[in-house]
C-alpha cells in the first residue's frame, strides 16, 4: 500500500502512514490528469512546430498561406 509521510512539531523528521483508499485514489487522478496535461501541452508544442515548417515550405514554394500560417509568422 502506498505511503505519506506526515510531518508535525512533534515530529519534525515525519512518520511514515499508510495512504487510505480514498487518498490513494486522488493520488492517482491527480497524478493522471497531470500526465495527460503534459501530453496534450506536448501535442501543441509539435502542432506549432509543424505549423511554422509548412508555413516557411509554401513560402519558399511562392504558395499561398493558410490563415493559421499567415499568423505564425505575423506573431
């Protein structure tokens, strides 16, 4: 079973407790939710990336640009 450690002015180095069902299972959903926020930051970052490489290929090309190229490079 998983363990917190709870510190306290009696015990200032902490003590080791057991993590009920309960705590263990927001544990869980926060560690998730934070893990799948890292994903989809991580998905936007390589969007953005892709966006800027087309965007500089259709220039190079004299192609016409997307609304969404046309702003990477304004921006």
């Amino acid at each position: 079973m998983p363990k917190k450690q709870i510190c306290t002015p009696e015990n200032p180095e902490g003590i080791l407790v057991d993590m009920t069902a309960e705590e263990n299972a927001v544990a869980e959903t926060a560690f998730q939710a934070s893990e799948d926020e890292k994903a989809q930051k991580a998905t936007e970052a390589q969007a953005k990336i892709d966006l800027k490489a087309s965007a500089k290929a259709k220039l190079i090309a004299g192609e016409a640009l997307t609304e969404d190229e046309a702003n990477t490079i304004v921006l």
